[in-house]
C-alpha cells in the first residue's frame, strides 16, 4: 500500500538533506522540476500528477520506487519478480548490460 502523502514529502526531504540541499518547499519543487507554486497546488488539489513527478525524481537519482513509495525491501520485491519470466529477462539484460560496462 503507497504510504500517506505527508511520509512521502518527509522521505523527499530526507533525500534532499543527505544531498546537502535545503527541505523548503521550493527545494522540493526545484527537485521536481516544477514552480513552486504548481508544488502547492498539486499537493492540494492533484496529489496523484505530483506522485508522477516524485516517480521521475526517484528515477533519476536511481532510488528504489519500491520502497520509497510502498516500504517494501528489495528482497521482497525481487522474490516476486522471480515468477514473471518477462521481466526477470528484461532484469537479466540490464545485469549484462551493466557488467558489459565496467
């Protein structure tokens, strides 16, 4: 279950704060790439465009959506990967990919 939207903004700031960023709401809006202002409205009036703009900051800074959103581990999670064949090849891939890199 997506945690409460308050929690969310919390861990947004915590994230922020370990960059050594400032936890004001026009830091947080900077971190979505939105104005202020659009920040204040969304978190009113439209929670469920200001999550697609969290998803895409998590996604960006490679955080784990998973449990950041849902408190769920990554064991968790790769465990239930494991039964859809999809998406443990398209998981296999990236490994490769990344391996390939370095």
């Amino acid at each position: 279950m997506l945690v409460d939207f308050e929690e969310l903004e919390e861990r947004i700031k915590d994230i922020l704060a370990t960059e050594e960023k400032s936890t004001k709401i026009i830091d947080i809006a900077e971190a979505l790439e939105i104005s202020p202002r659009l920040y204040y409205k969304l978190k009113n009036q439209n929670r469920d465009k200001l999550v697609l703009r969290i998803l895409n900051f998590l996604a960006k800074k490679y955080l784990p959506i998973n449990l950041i959103l849902f408190d769920q581990t990554n064991k968790k999670v790769q465990k239930e990967l494991r039964k859809y064949p999809m998406i443990k090849n398209i998981q296999e891939n990236l490994e490769n990919i990344n391996k390939e890199k370095k």
